[in-house]
C-alpha cells in the first residue's frame, strides 16, 4: 500500500466536492437545520392537551376541578360542552384529546361525604400519548381527593388521614426528564448514518456514470487503497457535522454532555467505519446512482426502526431482538447517550465499543472485495 495514491486520491476527491457548491451545504447548513429540526420536533413530553368540558354539575366541586386542571400546565381548556353528541364530535373532529365528564349531582354526592364518578374520555389514536394523559389527570384527580379528606376529617374534627406511603422519585442523568435530551444526541447518529450512507453510497457508482472509473481501472492503484481514498474525506465531512450537531445540542438546546469527548470522536471513527462500509459496498453493487440512493434508504429506515431510538429494544419479539445484534446504529445510540447524559467511559461502554469494531472490519472488508478494477 503506497501513501502517495491515497493521497493523490484524497486530493481528487477533495477537489470534486469543492465544485459542487450543493455538496458544502450538505457538509455545513443541513446538518444544523435537521438538528434544530429533530429537536423541535422529536420529543414525547405531553404539554397543552387540548381538553374539552361537559358540565352537567356546574357546582362548585366541579369548576375547582376543572380550574386545577387549567392550572397544572398540561391541560387547555378550548371547549365547552353540552351533550355526548358534542363531546364525541370535539373527539373525532380532533378538537380535543381529553373530554371531562361531569354527571348532574356531582357536587351534592361529594358534599354528602360519598364517592362520585367523574369519567375521562381519552383519545386512544395514540396509545402513548393517551397513557400520560391519563396520569397527568390521575395525579390532579388524587391531589383534589386528598384535599376532600382533609376538609372531611378537619370538619369531623378528626386528624387527617396520613399516607400510608411516601414517594420520593429521584431521576438520574436527566433529572427534569426531558424527552429533548434523549433524543437529541440520537440526531448526531441518524445524521451521520444518513450522510454517510447516502454520500457514500453513490460515490463509485458515480464514477461509474461519469466514466472516470475507467481511468482507475487502468491506474496502478489497489483496491484497498481505492477504498481508503474513498473514505477519509466521508469521515472528515462526518466529524465536522458531529461537532456541529454537538454544538447546537449543547448551546442552542443545553443538552449536557457529561462524557469524554475524545471517547465521542473515537467511538463515531468506530461507526464510520460501518456506515461507510456499507455505503461504498451499496456503490460497488449499484449500476445507476438512483439505484445506489434506494438501496441506501431500503437500509435506513429498517435500522432506525431496529435501533432503539423511538422503541426501546426489550419490548420487540426475541427474533427482531436477535436481528438488531447486526445493526451499528443500536450500538452507536446506546455510546452517544452514555456519553452525553451518563459520563460513562469504556469501562462500561467497551461491548459496544468492540461490536462497532468487529462489524466495521467486516463491512469495509467486504466492500473492498466487492469492488473490482473490471467493466463487467
């Protein structure tokens, strides 16, 4: 293997992303506007639920409830009803998430010292969303019920009664538990899979089309060392996006990053090492570069499904578990997120570490022995 054709093929591919000025957008704005993008949008934190009220009680037990409700943060109050026709239709219609039902006799039954049915009709077109929805009310509905035993016992001239437990929660790593700072680190890995895949992947097939590859062909240059050229200036666009995408995780969003970050930059070399493998692998296979670009996503969007980022890997069948042992992205997510909320280092995170290793030297190896200096 001879430096000097790596580097006269770092130089050519150098100089061919230079002319494109679409290429240095790619490298610099889109990475920052995904990111603000993934942030904005990627969360699972529930605010607002748009909330709608039948009120057949209008008594005073009734409007306190609705008023701790408006008063929580994670209710709107947008609509008022009068009929199951209306509350059913601000349900279909979207208009409301949450319905409060309140039967006529509400107040007197809780002023006898009874209990009193209130009933939620939930909106379950999104399980997830329904389920908090449905514990954010519990815990306002629990506080009022508390509050009632209190002024009942105070009333009898009794104590009140006291909890017979005490919860505590205390959360690590992410201690407002927000959503945002889970899954905005996850960015920086479906960048880089993303970029890499696609730039990658269309990288020989482009010289294929452009009919430069014949001039490799009969060049003296190595299929290795074809390879490597090919590659480090994919890494070095790859490194600039993580370090941009850092940036905006960190100052524009305050996402923490507890970690080392020289153990980020050694563990994303890791993940290029497969995502270029494959890509430039998709690219020796390829004919057409449209061909090469749905290839590339036909494996993109299996990997994110199978990664983790959105569904958390034990609640998938054991068969789909086992098909996730191939997937880099799984490996990678679990690092990035250890390095930036937890501040682990490769004490903990090495299994991970070495699977990066061991699928990278597979795929790059298999790509090099795709590509062929032939024609045919």
């Amino acid at each position: 293997m001879k430096l000097e054709r790596i580097r006269q093929m770092l130089i050519k591919e150098i100089k061919q992303i230079r002319r494109d000025p679409r290429m240095r957008a790619i490298i610099l704005a889109v990475p920052v506007f995904q990111s603000l993008i993934f942030g904005y949008a990627v969360t699972t934190d529930v605010r607002h639920v748009r909330t709608a009220v039948y009120d057949s009680d209008n008594s005073q037990q009734s409007r306190e409830i609705v008023s701790r409700f408006a008063g929580s943060g994670y209710f709107d109050i947008v609509r008022n009803v009068d009929n199951d026709a209306a509350a059913r239709d601000a349900v279909d219609r979207g208009d409301a998430r949450l319905v409060l039902r309140f039967q006529h006799g509400f107040g007197s039954v809780i002023g006898a010292g009874r209990t009193a049915p209130l009933q939620l009709i939930l909106d379950g077109t999104d399980s997830n969303t329904a389920r908090l929805v449905f514990e954010y009310a519990s815990e306002i509905i629990g506080a009022y019920n508390r509050n009632v035993l209190v002024e009942r016992s105070a009333a009898r001239g009794m104590p009140a009664p006291a909890d017979p437990l005490e919860l505590r929660a205390r959360a690590w790593f992410n201690e407002n538990l927000e959503s945002r700072n889970y899954f905005v680190p996850a960015v920086i890995a479906l960048l880089l899979s993303v970029t890499t895949l696609m730039l990658t992947s269309m990288a020989i097939v482009r010289e294929k089309e452009i009919g430069t590859i014949e001039q490799i062909i009969v060049s003296p240059i190595r299929k290795s060392e074809f390879i490597i050229g090919k590659s480090i200036p994919f890494a070095i666009i790859a490194y600039v996006n993580v370090l941009l995408v850092s940036v905006v995780a960190v100052f524009w969003f305050g996402v923490p990053i507890r970690g080392s970050i020289v153990l980020l930059l050694v563990a994303t070399g890791l993940f290029l090492m497969t995502t270029i493998g494959i890509g430039l692998f998709i690219s020796t296979v390829a004919s057409t570069q449209q061909q090469a670009m749905m290839t590339a996503f036909f494996f993109f969007f299996p990997a994110v499904l199978l990664s983790g980022f959105m569904f958390p890997i034990a609640n998938m069948p054991v068969p789909v578990q086992w098909l996730t042992i191939v997937n880099p992205l799984r490996y990678f997510l679990i690092i990035i997120r250890g390095i930036f909320l937890k501040g682990v280092g490769v004490s903990v995170l090495w299994p991970e570490l070495l699977a990066l290793f061991i699928l990278g030297i597979i795929t790059l190896t298999v790509s090099t022995r795709a590509f062929q200096k032939t024609l045919s």
